[in-house]
C-alpha cells in the first residue's frame, strides 16, 4: 500500500482497513439485509472510486456527489480532467466550456454526462461477502490484501448519460459472445492475466447483467463492442481501435492507477 504520509490513497486505504475489522470481527450479522447492505455497499464500497484528495484545497471531494460542470463550481471544474472519460464526454464538456451546451437542463440537473462505476458496487460487495464466506466455512483469515483484491480496478468514469450508459445500465442488457471474445483477444495482446475478467460475466454457462456483474474491464469491453471508446481529457489522442493492444494497455493503466490525488 501506499506511504501512510500521502493523501492520495489514504482514504481508499482506509475503506481497506475498515472492511477488514469488520469482515474479521463478523459475528453472525447478515450483510445481504438492508441496513448493513445500504451502509457498507452504497457506502464504503461506493466512495471508494469517488474520493479525491485536492492537494491545493487540502480537502477530500467526492466526485460522485459533487457537481463540476456547474459555472458556479470553479474551484473544482476541472477536476475531471484526471478521470478517463468517453470520447463523447470530452467533446460534451468542451461544448460547455466554450458556451456551446448548457451545463443544465430546466431541472437543475447535470443535462449530459455520467458518472459510473465502472467495476459494478455490487460486483465488489459480492467479492467481499465471499471472503466472509470462506472465512465461515474454511475457517480462514482475512487479510487487507484480500480486501484490497476485492477493490481491483474500482475507478468512475465520465459517459454520456442516456446516449452511452445505456449499453450498461439498460433493462435487459447482458454480456454475449462478441464481450467474451473481445475479452480472449486481449488477454493476449497485453502482459497481464485476465481470467477474472473473463469468468465474471458468465454464471453456470450463461451470460450476466452488464448493470450490476462484470468487472470494469469487462464492461468496458462491452462498451467498446458497443463503439463507445475512452480517452483522457488531457490527451490530443481519440483512443479508437485502430491499434488495440494500446488501447487496452491504455484501459488496464487507468484502473490499475491507485493516485486518487488531484490540484486545482
């Protein structure tokens, strides 16, 4: 884990912690019910991938809560700007900044764009409640580099709401064959072992929900099969698939980067 005297990943080293006093001291609670569930999974496990440390503030900010695209928002309205976005996202905060698109619709509400999580709260809680499991029925010590493992590739991305996180949220969307051969094709390409990401979105033979199962690299190979590509806001390069051994190396750095540390 990271130097305790860093801000950038101290808070997600403390949901680590934290989960894993509670996972060790368990004491025949069910976490599945509704008060457990609605605290650790909506929670910790959530604000995980949605806390930043500002360095120059010197506060944390959730991203996930706080509106920064508002022109009222100046003191973090770049702040996105360290996330990996969609190509469209980019071009729909470009939009606003230059006047072209409001930064609201007639509810006061965020009008185009999306956060998501891209590894599912609930595919990471499943993950936790198994260590439980094990731990019950093997008798088993939970570590915090279990937990941390439970945490792999937790990060938001920015989307276009409706026009692309359909493809993930949508009734009835699923993983099918062209996610599952996308998936074998990078495991190949890149120097990494993505069997994990590859088993979690089939269960018994068939093929899972994309909204709440998945890891983030699944899904993210079910956006590409859906033309959805990402980018960094910084970048002057349109991630396309054009050469797709970079685009996935590109992907697995993002998830893999654990500096949740930002200065504006």
């Amino acid at each position: 884990m990271e130097n305790k005297t860093s801000k950038k990943y101290q808070f997600q080293e403390w949901v680590i912690n934290t989960l894993t006093n509670i996972l060790k001291n368990y004491n025949g609670e069910d976490f599945n019910e509704h008060g457990y569930k609605y605290s650790l999974k909506n929670g910790i496990v959530c604000h995980y991938a949605s806390m930043y440390y500002n360095v120059k503030q010197k506060e944390y900010v959730n991203f996930w809560q706080t509106n920064f695209f508002s022109k009222r928002s100046k003191k973090y309205k770049n702040a996105h700007m360290v996330l990996l976005l969609s190509n469209c996202a980019k071009e729909e905060i470009q939009k606003m900044q230059n006047g072209d698109r409001s930064f609201k619709d007639e509810k006061n509400s965020q009008k185009n764009l999306h956060w998501e999580h891209i590894a599912p709260n609930g595919y990471v809680y499943e993950k936790l409640l198994k260590l439980l499991e094990n731990k019950t029925r093997e008798n088993k010590v939970i570590r915090e580099k279990d937990v941390e493992s439970c945490f792999r590739h937790h990060r938001l991305v920015l989307l276009l709401k409706d026009e692309e996180n359909k493809y993930l949220d949508g009734s009835g969307c699923k993983f099918d064959e062209r996610d599952e051969d996308t998936l074998n094709r990078w495991n190949k390409l890149v120097n990494d072992d993505l069997t994990e990401d590859i088993e979690s979105i089939k269960e018994n033979g068939k093929y899972l929900r994309c909204k709440d199962c998945g890891s983030a690299l699944a899904r993210m190979a079910h956006l590409y099969n859906s033309e959805v590509f990402f980018t960094k806001y910084d970048s002057n390069e349109e991630h396309e698939p054009n050469n797709e051994e970079k685009y996935v190396t590109f992907l697995i750095e993002y998830l893999e980067n654990k500096d949740f540390e930002f200065n504006k």
